[in-house]
C-alpha cells in the first residue's frame, strides 16, 4: 500500500513537472478547458433548476392537472368544473382531487378608504397541503383553511399590504365579507404554482355547475388505473351533461412534473419554461465540453513527439505500458482539475449576470447539486480528452525511440484532422442556428396581428360593474376627455392571451340544428376599431350615435351589433364582404336569444402569440359573461407618459382604487416571446464561446506546425517566397479541413433547423445565403487566427532559423 502511494506522488511529482514544462501549451489547454467548463457548467446548472421544477411536492410523480382541450376553437386550457371533483370520485373513489379558483372581491384595510385588490389570491380545498409543500411560517394554515372567513397570506403579500409578516388576527374587508388573516406561508421558487393569499373555497364555487369551468382540478391516480380509459370516461360524461352530447370538450391529463416545461396554456400561474430550451442548452453543454476536449486531444498528440525520449527511457528502466498509461492519465486529470478550479471561479464571477439572462435564482451549492456537476464534468473531461493521447503516448516503442528510428504514425495526424474538421462543422452549424432564431424571432415580433401596438396603454382587471354591466359609458367619456387621448374602448380579454369564449352561430337561413362551428367571442366597447388599431375592410365601428349597437334585452330575445373578422366571413360563405354588412345573426344557445347585426368586418386578428393560427372572431358590443375587463386607450405618443399619469389619476378617484395594473401594449407583446428571445441570446452567446474555444484550439495546432516547419519556411524565403505567400502556405491545410467542415455542417443544420422551425404556424424560408455567410465566416475566422501565427513565423531572418535547426 505504501510503495503504491509512494509510486502515485512519483507520477503527479513527475506529472506536474512535465505539465509546467511546456507553459504555452498549459496555459492553451488550461484557457480552453476553463472556458468550456465554465460555460458547461452555467448551463447544466440552468438546466437542472428547470427540470426540477415541481419535484418537491407530496408524491408529484403520480399528481396531475386536468386540462381540456376545445377542438372547435382549437384551444387548450388548465380549467375544468368544479363538479369533476364528484365525477372522478365517482370513477374510483381512490382518486383524490383537490381544487381551486382565482380571484376575489375588492379589498379594503380598515385603515384606508382605497380600494385595493388582492394578487394571485386562491380560494381552495383543505386538503391543498397533500398536493404541495406550503411552508408555514407563522399560524396554522389547516385550520384556516378549515373555517370561513380566515385568510392566509403569502410572505410578500403581507409585506405588501401591512408592512411586515407580524400580521396574525389583523382583518381587512373582502368585499362583503370580514376576513381574519390567520397564517403567513411560502411556496418553493421552483414550483409552477403561484399564491399570494390562501382561504377556503366557497360551498357556492365547489357546487357550481359542469357547465362552469372556473377551477384548477390536481388529481392523485393510483398506479393501477388506466389513464386513457379514466380519460375517455370522463369526457364522454362531461359532454353528455354539459354540452348536451355534442363533442365539444377532451379532457387530459398533465403530469404535475411536466405542467413547467411542457405547458405553455393560458390562465398558467407563471411564464413557463420551454423544454426546447432546457434541449437546446444540453446540447450546447456537451458541444462546448466536445470543443474543449478536441482541443486537448489534438494539442497532446500533437505535442507527442517530444515525449518520446522520456516514454522510450522510462519504458528502458521497466515501467510497463499501463504505468505510463496511468501516468499521462494523471497528467490529464490534473489540468482538469485546475481547469475546474478556474472554472469554478469564473462562474461564481458570471453567475448575476448570467441569472439575469435566463431569469432564474440559480445558486452554487458545493455541498449539492453544483458540486456533484462540478465533479463530474471535471471527471468527464479529463478522462474524455486524456484516454487518447495516454493510449496512444504510452504505446511508443523504446527501441526506435531510443535508436533514433522513430516516426509519428498516420494516426494521429488522421484523428487531429478528423476532430478539426468536426470542430468546424460544429461551429458552422452554430453561426447558421443563431441566424436563423434571430430571423425567426423578429418574424414572430414582426407578424401582422391585425391591431395596432404602438402608444396603446392597457389598464387590466376592472370589475365589470363599472364596465360593461355599468349601463353607462361616463367612466370611458371621462378619459376620452382627457388631453393626449385619441380613443378609449373595453375589451373582456387581451389581445396578447387567449380567447376563453366562444358560440355557435346561426346564419340566416340556417336552423338551429345546422349552425356554424363554435366560433370565438370577444365583448368589446364603442370605438373599438379606433382604439385598437383594427383594420377596417367593410363597413364601421361600433359608436355611439348608434345605441342600438350596445348589447340590450328585449321580451323574449336581446340584440347588439356585431364586428366580425375576415375569416369568419369566408367561413360564412361571403365573397364580397360589403354583403355581409346589415346581415341578422343568431345566438340561438343564449338566454335570451341573441340576434346580432353585423356592423362591419375587420382584418384577422392574432389573438396571443403567433405561435398558432390567427381564428376566426366576432366582436360583441356592449355584452360580456365575463367577471373582469380591460380599457384599451390610444394616445397621443408626443404626449403617452404625461397621459398616463392623468389616467392613473383619474381612474384612481373614480374607482377607488391604489393598485390599477397599467401597461403598454407592445410590451405585452414583446413579453409573449420571453422564451424564443431567451433561446436567442443563450445560442448566440455559447456560440460565440463555442467559436473563441475552436480559435483556441487551432492557435495552438497552428503555433507548433509553424514551429515544426519553421526551416521550410526559411528555405522558402530564400528561395524568393513573399510572406503573405508563406502565410497562405502555413493556413491552406487548415482551410481545406475548414472546407469539407463547412460541407459536412450545412446538410446536417438545414435538416435540423427544418425540423424545428416546423413547430411555427408562421416561419421563416431558410435562405442558402446564411449558410454561405457562415462558412465564410468560419474561413476568415480560421485564416486570422492561423495567420495570426504564420505572419510571425514567415518574419524570422532564415539564416537565425537555419543556424538553430
């Protein structure tokens, strides 16, 4: 035992000797290794926090979310009925459920007279604890959720609205109702649900109709149960009782571990993650530790021959093959280890700014889940770029080593060459992938949505009693008076998220058995072209010289006039969109029956991201089922700020209200595409890491072939040769492996990035352009940085050359 540890401090004595001998190229394998590492590392440490996500809760690996999908409006959402509570149970009486619902009335300290609102406030089950963990930090959140009129507040909730977290028996008034605050809980940060206030759910909610899909259903299945014929159960009695028969709604299951990087619904609690992000960034993690490894591999072998004397003299003395196997593996190990060091320290250094990039608390935890990456990666790498050249370093014969008879072997050469070309195939391939996210990107951002963004100020969440139920329009007058405002209307939803109703529509002429699809509905104010920026193609807007626009109930039916889009038009069979105009539609399913006239025709409009299809939409004046909606106003832009202000103000006294959710429409537009921008700037940035590591690698091959044909270059020169001709010489090999690098890469990314931009409903046509941009771009990256060197080699006196070899 002690002549095998004396023998291991032989080979790392020997080991660190050998490294610190050659400090060009320690440092070379060190600044590659470091980079590579550093960046591998921020990545795996991303993607680890993302996938997660949600793994903390009781038994998450058997919870899931119900969800439906409406394939008439070709929608998804993480809604259900409260009632599907009875009907799972009813199933199996196994399965456990627990629900809950947002929202809540207006709330009012006893101190204040303004009204505020709640954020994210759930009203739920009891048993909510059995599907999450909820720390509690002050109270007993079983018990309020046990009684009525007690709340629980999340940490930031109650600093927000008292100050502090000290805050058990305070009270406040929630609409009609006195509620005693009784608990202060946390939620995880790495959890898809979000909570500002807990309180238990009224008996009201949890008995609605299944009808009503105003609840978020977890579920726990036991392993035993077929999920696909629990599926098939449920929705075939949900459309049975809700929707008389008809197959309007599918019912499916989402794993809870799944809901972060796999959902991307409307109404979600959060702005998810994207598991092709968490892909993409995997990727560029081993692409990076690839590069880092084909750089040490290439610089050993290359550097192999001036090890030959002391593997042929070692092996002379009787140290078998093994032993000096073992020995170049340490040496090996050791730069990693170094390299790991150095990259731990990078990344402690990059980590704010980092976080900032990709939005999420990361952490170094050595203790846990940062130093097992760490380790393994260092691991990883050593072994991956040091079995190679150990193998094929300790392989040498000492007999012609020592006798002078030794030459390098095909080999090696062969695999350098091999591994470069496969470097520049991997950089080709990453300059082309961040042209094409970037074009991708600005086509998203850029795609006509059929409204305007520019200057549109948005105030979210008003009740609509003081909108659309108010019976009156003096709030809407008042800001249209206001300076700076061009037009004011209501929308019941934003533009920027997801339709949520829809109807079926008779035509004139059809029955009430023969009607169109269900089609999507938007209830909406006067002026709301105007205010919104849509295209109007045939006839007007709604206004108010003509109230009979505003939805009204009659005896035995109601009317409003209608704006209905492009699409819905040919989908009604109207060619010439001006007959359209005056035309009385059908509501037949309303009570009471709904006739509609249509008023005008707009361009389609891009409901939420134009990741899917615009759909077809009607415009309602004056009518909403809706509990809460939106003013949309348009304003001057000279004067946007100053008006905005005035409109905080106003909106202020009138409503009584300290918190108003204001915003600009382009920025909620920009927000849809937080992910695709996301992905943009991680592959643009390890790309360019990717690139400087590939330089790093070719200055050190191209610094020892300079070296190693340095007198051939001399006798060139004195032969007449030009530098830049010797130059040229030096770098042609290189860009001859840069050129079959460039053949092997564009094959490979056009199919790749054709198979992902294939997830777009709107995407961009691969232009050959960008590919021959990027191959051009890897050969000048290629020529300068072995130029860099050959320039100098070609600029030595020849007889100082000559007189050395």
């Amino acid at each position: 035992m002690r002549n095998s540890l004396t023998m291991l401090g032989n080979y790392l004595t020997t080991g660190a000797r050998a490294v610190l001998r050659h400090k060009t190229h320690l440092a070379l394998n060190l600044m590659g290794l470091t980079a590579g590492l550093a960046s591998a590392l921020l990545i795996l440490l991303y993607a680890s926090y993302e996938l997660g996500f949600d793994k903390m809760h009781p038994d998450a690996t058997h919870t899931y979310r119900l969800e439906q999908h409406f394939a008439s409006m070709n929608q998804r959402f993480p809604v259900s009925s409260p009632a599907m509570k009875a009907v799972l149970q009813n199933y199996d009486d196994r399965i456990q459920v627990t629900r809950f619902s947002t929202g809540a009335p207006p709330l009012r300290l006893a101190e204040n007279s303004q009204q505020l609102s709640l954020e994210w406030p759930l009203s739920v089950d009891s048993n909510i604890t059995e599907f999450f963990t909820i720390e509690v930090l002050q109270g007993d959140l079983a018990a309020t959720l046990a009684q009525p009129n007690q709340i629980a507040l999340a940490e930031h909730e109650a600093q927000r609205l008292f100050g502090g977290t000290d805050i058990i028996n305070r009270q406040f008034q929630l609409g009609d109702q006195r509620y005693t605050v009784t608990a202060v809980f946390r939620l995880p940060q790495q959890s898809h649900l979000q909570a500002g206030s807990l309180r238990r759910i009224s008996d009201s909610a949890a008995a609605a109709s299944i009808r009503m899909n105003n609840v978020y259903s977890y579920i726990h299945l036991p392993d035993d149960i077929d999920k696909t014929t629990l599926l098939n159960q449920l929705t075939s009695t949900l459309n049975q009782q809700a929707y008389d028969g008809q197959q309007m709604s599918r019912l499916e299951l989402r794993a809870l571990t799944d809901i972060h990087l796999h959902s991307a619904l409307a109404y979600e609690f959060k702005v998810n993650g994207s598991a092709s992000t968490v892909r993409i960034c995997l990727l560029l993690a081993a692409l990076l530790l690839l590069i880092a490894a084909i750089n040490f591999i290439n610089m050993s072998t290359a550097r192999a021959g001036m090890r030959a004397k002391e593997v042929g003299v070692r092996k002379a003395l009787g140290a078998s093959r093994s032993q000096l196997f073992l020995q170049f593996m340490l040496e090996s190990l050791l730069i990693a280890v170094c390299a790991g060091l150095l990259a731990a320290v990078a990344v402690e250094l990059a980590l704010p700014q980092f976080n900032q990039l990709v939005n999420r608390p990361l952490e170094l935890h050595y203790a846990g889940n940062f130093g097992v990456i760490l380790v393994s990666s260092v691991l990883v790498v050593g072994c991956l770029a040091g079995t190679y050249p150990a193998v094929f370093i300790s392989a040498f014969d000492a007999k012609k080593v020592l006798s002078g008879d030794f030459q390098r072997g095909n080999t090696a050469i062969w695999l350098r060459k091999g591994l470069l070309v496969l470097q520049g195939a991997i950089t080709v391939g990453l300059l082309v992938a961040s042209i094409v996210l970037q074009q991708q990107l600005q086509l998203l951002q850029n795609q006509p949505t059929g409204y305007l963004r520019d200057s549109r100020l948005l105030i979210k969440g008003i009740n609509n009693q003081h909108l659309f139920w108010a019976g009156n329009q003096d709030l809407l007058q008042s800001l249209a008076k206001l300076d700076g405002v061009n037009a004011v209307s209501m929308l019941d939803m934003q533009l920027t998220e997801t339709v949520s109703q829809a109807m079926d529509i008779q035509l004139p002429g059809q029955t009430q058995d023969n009607t169109l699809p269900p089609v999507s509905q938007i209830g909406v104010g006067f002026n709301v072209a105007e205010a919104a920026g849509l295209t109007v193609l045939a006839g007007r807007d709604f206004s108010e010289n003509y109230q009979s626009d505003w939805y009204q109930t009659h005896d035995d039916h109601a009317t409003a006039s209608v704006i209905i889009t492009a699409s819905l038009a040919k989908k009604a069979g109207v060619t010439n969109l001006n007959d359209v105009i005056g035309q009385q539609w059908l509501l037949p399913g309303d009570e009471p029956v709904l006739r509609m006239t249509v008023v005008g025709v707009v361009a389609d409009i891009q409901v939420g991201s134009a990741l899917k299809q615009a759909e077809p939409l009607i415009l309602i004046c004056g009518r909403s089922p809706m509990t809460y909606s939106n003013i949309i106003l348009d304003l001057q832009p000279e004067f946007a700020v100053g008006t905005q202000s005035k409109v905080q103000q106003l909106l202020a006294d009138r409503l009584q209200r300290q918190d108003l959710r204001l915003s600009w429409l382009n920025d909620d537009y920009n927000a849809m595409y937080h992910n695709q921008r996301r992905q943009s700037k991680v592959i643009a940035i390890f790309a360019s890491l990717a690139i400087a590591l590939t330089c790093i690698g070719l200055f050190g091959l191209a610094a020892f072939s300079a070296e190693q044909r340095s007198r051939e270059v001399a006798m060139r020169k004195v032969l007449g040769a030009g530098r830049f001709n010797l130059v040229n010489l030096l770098a042609s090999e290189y860009l001859q492996l840069m050129a079959i690098s460039s053949m092997l890469a564009i094959p490979a990314t056009y199919w790749i990035l054709n198979n992902w931009l294939s997830a777009f409903s709107v995407r961009i046509s691969q232009n050959p352009l960008w590919y021959l941009l990027a191959a051009a771009a890897a050969f000048a990256i290629c020529w300068c940085t072995v130029a860099a060197l050959a320039w100098q080699v070609a600029g030595r006196k020849p007889a100082m050359v000559l007189r050395q070899q």
